[in-house]
C-alpha cells in the first residue's frame, strides 16, 4: 500500500516535486512544490462532488507534474480531535495512491483555511476573488508546512 506515512530515510531521499491537496466536500484546492526548494505555489481549485470526479480532475495535473508524492490536509480540530471529513480525506488519499501509483501523505491543516483567508486579505485580494482562490492558498500552506516540517532532513 502506498498510502502511509514516510520514514526519517523516506524524508532523507526525497527530492522532487510534491503536489499539496486541501480536500473539501465540494472543491479541492491544489498547489505544487518542490522539495529542493521548499516552496509551493497555488495550482487549480478542483469543483467536484464524488472522488470519481475529482480524481479524473487531478489526472491531468499528476501527468503534468509528475509528483514523487502527495500531500493531502487532514482536518484536525483544535484540541486535537478529528474533523468528521478527516476519515473521507484518508479514503480519498488512498484511492488516489492507488489510481497514480504515488505515495500520500497526511498532514495536519489545522488553521490553514483562516491563514490563507488572511493571506489574501493582507494582499487586498477582493472578497470574490479570495471564494476563486482560497482552497489553492490553503493546499499552499500545507504544503510549505510540510516542507518546513521536513527540511532537516530533506
């Protein structure tokens, strides 16, 4: 199964392009990054209601970028409990491991959504624009704090 979660020497010997996904019930925001870099930028807002739809959406992003893996946000409330979504993000990410043949990787989202929120307030971007791009800047935000969380030994 390639859905699981890397080792210290799977981290080591990473290199490569990552795509990051905030997984939601109706669009999943993409960004992409590259691990030597440690930067992600906004991608594509996939509007989709099955995983069906969704993962035939992310196809032509996977050919594109080719990525050594992906990570998917799991929805942790604050005390550290699990949103209900988190169990659909975990199937999600494992149907998607198993149609693209990449590992997935989940990472904690907690508060990513109200970052980006902010973000793109601060940079003036209009109330309607920010519906347009808001789940791309969070799956931004996973994605660099996957990075950050994995630069010692990336």
């Amino acid at each position: 199964m390639l859905y699981r979660a890397l080792s210290r020497a799977d981290s080591a010997s990473l290199q490569g392009t990552v795509i990051g996904l905030d997984y939601g019930e109706s669009r999943i925001g993409v960004a992409v990054g590259e691990v030597s870099l440690g930067i992600a930028h906004p991608v594509a807002t996939i509007h989709a209601r099955s995983d069906r739809g969704r993962l035939e959406q992310l196809a032509p992003l996977m050919d594109e970028w080719k990525p050594v893996l992906v990570v998917v946000g799991l929805p942790i409330h604050m005390d550290d409990s699990e949103h209900p979504l988190a169990a659909r993000c975990r199937k999600f990410a494992h149907k998607l491991s198993q149609r693209f043949n990449v590992v997935a990787r989940m990472v904690d989202e907690r508060l990513t959504s109200h970052a980006a929120e902010e973000a793109l307030a601060a940079a003036s971007v209009s109330a309607r624009r920010r519906r347009n791009v808001l789940d791309q800047v969070a799956a931004q935000i996973i994605l660099e704090a996957f990075f950050q969380t994995h630069e010692h030994t990336a």
